[in-house]
C-alpha cells in the first residue's frame, strides 16, 4: 500500500533540538536543530 505525502509528513517524529534535546516547534523549523532556549543562549 503507498502512503500519500500528506500521510507520510504526519508521521515524522517532531524534530529536537540537538543541544538539550527538547522537542521544537514546527514553525521553528526554518531555525536549524536549536529550540528557542539553546538559540537565545548563544
Ligand atoms: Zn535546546
């Protein structure tokens, strides 16, 4: 059975920041692998 995109994109895990770990917001997405803590820490 082929999955449509749509269907395909739902079932991506959530991206993580890849400095604490934490789970990043979808509209945050253009910012990298940071979440707004690591990112404002700079
Ligand atoms: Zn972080």
């Amino acid at each position: 059975m082929i999955q449509s995109s749509v269907e395909f994109f739902k079932n991506l895990p959530p991206k993580q920041c890849t400095d604490c770990g934490k789970k990043i917001d979808e509209q945050h997405e253009c910012y990298g692998n940071h979440c707004d803590h690591c990112l404002a820490g700079e």
